[in-house]
C-alpha cells in the first residue's frame, strides 16, 4: 500500500512540477526559491537537454506512416487515468 502511494505522489509531483516549467513558466506557490533555482540550473545542463531531445525523437517516432506513436496512451486520455487513480485511492483503500 505504501508502494502504491509513493507510485501516485511521485507522478502527481512530476505532474505538477513540469506543468510549472513548461506551461506557466514562474515558480509555483507551494515551491521554495531555492528549490525552483536549482531545477532551473538542471534543466539548462547539456546532458539534460541531451536526454530532453533524445526522448522527444523517440516519443515522435516520426519514420512509420502513421505518424507519431501509436503504443503510449493507451484507450483512455491520461488526465481520465490520473481521475481514476485518485477516485478509486481515496475510495477503496
């Protein structure tokens, strides 16, 4: 049970964190300075950037004809599994 739990906090962090880099682009409330500083220095480091691009070309798998990859989402959107992990955490533990 604990496994499980620290599995849903650390996505739902990574979540939340790369939703304040990427789309809102200002520190979050709920970060320290420090904190935002240091990911900002990480994110700006050649071997970062290395693995950044190496897994966006992977991810886009370009070369077949139909386009980008077809195996990474699954049937439901991921916003619809992150509900459900939620809903049945709270509910059913």
């Amino acid at each position: 049970m604990y496994q499980n739990f620290s599995s849903c906090v650390r996505n739902r962090l990574k979540d939340m964190v790369h939703y304040a880099l990427e789309k809102r682009k200002k520190m979050p409330s709920w970060m320290g300075e420090t904190i935002w500083e240091q990911l900002i220095v990480k994110r700006s480091t050649p071997e970062f950037l290395q693995i950044s691009e190496k897994s966006r070309r992977n991810r886009s798998c370009s070369s077949s004809e139909f386009g980008s990859s077809l195996h990474c989402g699954g049937s439901i959107p991921a916003t619809e599994h992150a509900r459900l992990l939620v809903f049945f955490f709270f509910n059913f533990s």
